[in-house]
C-alpha cells in the first residue's frame, strides 16, 4: 500500500510562485489508483481555546472558527474528502507534527482526549466537527515532542470507542527511524497499532544510509513488530522525502528509492508499504508517487525527475517478486546518471552530483575522468577519503 500526507502544502510553502503545483483539494489526489491512505495533516495542537483542540491545514482551510475555541469550521472540505472514501480511500487525522503542540499531563487527560477526537472526528457527536457529518477512518499520531506521558491510555482508550463503532478504524503511528523512538517507545511496545509510518529520513538512519548497516535499521522495526508489538500483524512503511525540499536529508532519486522499496518488500514480512510526505511535493516532482507504487506493485517501470538537478531519471525495471526465491536479479534500479562509456569513453555520461544516490557499477565524470563507484553512495567525492570511486580512465 502506498500513503500520502496532505494538508500542509509542503510544494507550496518551499515554492511559493509556483502556484500551478501548490497543492490540491484533497479530491484531487483520489483520482486515481496511486494513493491508498490519505492522512491529513494535522491536528497541531491538542488543547486550545475552549478546551478543544485545534488543527492547521495550510492553504487548505482558513475559515473561521467555532465560537469559543480555535477549531476551525472545514465543513466545506466534507465533500471531498467523502469522494475519496467513495473511492475506497482510507482518510484519517494525523496528531502532531514537526511544529505540534501536543502532550497530556496524565493518564485521565489522555482518556479524555480520546472521546474529544472521537466527537469530533469519528462517530461522536459535537457541535465543533471541523468537517461536518464525515466521518474519519482513523487516527495518525506524528509525536515529535514532549514526552511519553498518556499515550499508551489514549490508544486503548480511543481503541475501545472504535471497537464499539459500526465501520473498521485505524490507528497508526509516525515514528522516527532511530529506534527505540523518543516519544512514543512506550506506546508502541504496550498497546496495539495496525501500522507504524516510519520516518527513515533526517537522522543517521534515513535513506542517504541505507548501504550502512550501522545506520539502516528497517530490520530492527520488522524485529519490533514481529516480537514486541503487542499487534502481531502491525505493518512497518517505508516512510520518505518526496522531494529534495520535503526534508532536511533523506531525499533518494526514483531509482534508488525503487531499488530499496523492492530490497525491504522481499527481504522483511512486515513490510506494508510506502509513505511519503508530502502528496503537493509528490505530484510536482514529476509523480514521484507514482514511482513508488509502481515499485510496490512490482513490473512496472520508474519514472521521475530529480527537482535537486532537474534532470530525467532513467527507467528502471523493478525487480519480479512474485518467484519463489529471494534471489535479486540483475533488474535492479540504478541512479539516474548510469550510462555506458562508448566511443570517447565519457561520451553519455552524467558528471558526478552530490545530490544523488549511486549503486555498484554505475559510472559518474569528475575533473575530466572517468570514475564506477564499488559499492552503493550517496555524498562520497569521486578520488575522496571513502574510496568508494574508481578511476576508470581519462575522459
């Protein structure tokens, strides 16, 4: 499965004149087969005005809010986001944030937020629903501060009211690669999830690393789910920049996240997908989404655009992982720059990009030679102290 934050407008905040590929009504983005999931992002701050909570979605909703509190009335996103459940998408809230106000102060607190949100978002009843009638498939939590204090109380408790409800809930969380995550270790090694976003990007464990087996760590999460989650079916995703500006570091081109996507898909059953952040950066870096989907459901082709060089990825043939072994075949994706040295042996080309990711084999010029990198690299100077380049010949 394959999901995508929206909500923030990612594209639209980092290029704010390119208004043509700001991001779109969430509608938009369930026109097609490509997204499963569609968090949206996010409530940003747990108690506000009025006691209740309140969410920000960027250029998405700026009306007014509710009296007497700082929720704001999106009733006129209803519509929308009722399409893409038609559509046989799964829309929920995601809590938290990079810049989230959010915590409880004790366990009773974190009780009673779960049936706010459940009035608010799901089968409760308010008269402060941000989205009118609709009703949500879930909860996400993105916690990237405070403590660990309630979280575990909120999941059981929230749970409980879904467990009571008439359709099927979700509820997921969004940790950071290192593990065990900061805020919400204890939650997840104490009550059940049906699926952890895992955020492999802005830490030493993101995707730049993933040749480092110091560094990568996807199998110590597929470790988590299979022998600390209390949910024995919980599902651990992929989780990535969409862009070169959708993160400080992590950013990987199409081929080389391809080439990862089909490495984690064979190499570990807990495995459930993709996320990405955000969907406006996807769909302006040349459908990078798309990519990733094609990957997922493997015999398709990836094809995208590096937004950091502006350059065309090559097309990849994504590995077959419907053979009964686990043998990698020669399929696999390769950085965008690889070609073959002919006739003047540099003819064709690409010169050497800190920006983009590299596997064995693939060849690069830098100060007029011509150089095959060893191993996988990302960042690694061509004649540098890693010693991961070869110089192969003059160009």
């Amino acid at each position: 499965m394959y999901f995508s934050y929206w909500g923030q407008d990612s594209y639209g905040v980092n290029n704010p004149n390119d208004t043509a590929n700001w991001q779109q009504p969430i509608s938009y983005y369930c026109n097609d087969d490509t997204i499963d999931i569609l968090p949206i992002a996010s409530l940003s701050k747990f108690f506000s005005t009025g006691g209740l909570p309140s969410i920000n979605l960027g250029n998405s909703c700026s009306n007014d809010s509710f009296s007497g509190t700082s929720m704001p009335n999106c009733t006129l996103l209803g519509p929308d986001i009722e399409a893409c459940q038609a559509a046989g998408k799964i829309v929920t809230i995601s809590l938290g944030g990079a810049d989230g106000s959010v915590g409880f102060a004790n366990d009773s607190q974190a009780e009673a937020f779960a049936q706010t949100v459940w009035d608010l978002f799901l089968e409760g009843s308010s008269p402060d629903r941000p989205f009118g009638s609709v009703v949500l498939d879930g909860v996400d939590l993105d916690i990237e501060s405070g403590n660990q204090t309630g979280y575990a109380t909120f999941v059981t408790s929230l749970r409980a009211l879904m467990d009571k409800g008439s359709k099927q809930y979700y509820i997921t969380a969004a940790p950071q690669c290192p593990y065990p995550d900061t805020y919400m270790s204890t939650a997840l090694s104490t009550v059940g999830f049906d699926a952890v976003y895992v955020q492999f990007y802005n830490n030493y464990c993101g995707l730049t690393n993933y040749s480092n087996p110091n560094a990568w760590d996807f199998g110590t999460w597929d470790n988590w789910a299979k022998t600390v989650s209390p949910n024995p079916d919980v599902k651990v995703f992929l989780g990535a920049p969409a862009s070169s500006s959708s993160a400080t570091y992590g950013y990987v081109n199409a081929s080389m996240f391809a080439a990862v996507i089909q490495q984690m898909q064979r190499q570990y059953s807990s495995f459930g997908g993709v996320m990405l952040w955000d969907a406006s950066t996807a769909y302006a870096n040349s459908r990078y989404d798309l990519a990733a989907k094609n990957a997922l459901t493997a015999g398709g082709t990836v094809v995208a655009t590096s937004m950091s060089t502006g350059t065309s990825a090559a097309t990849a043939t994504t590995a077959d992982t419907s053979a009964a072994t686990t043998t990698t075949t020669n399929a696999t994706a390769r950085a965008t720059t690889t070609a073959t040295a002919t006739g003047t042996l540099c003819f064709g080309v690409s010169a050497w990009s800190r920006t983009m990711a590299y596997w064995g084999g693939d060849q690069v010029t830098y100060n007029g030679q011509l150089w095959s990198a060893k191993w996988w690299t990302y960042d690694d100077v061509p004649g540098g102290q890693a010693g991961v380049w070869v110089d192969t010949a003059s160009c």
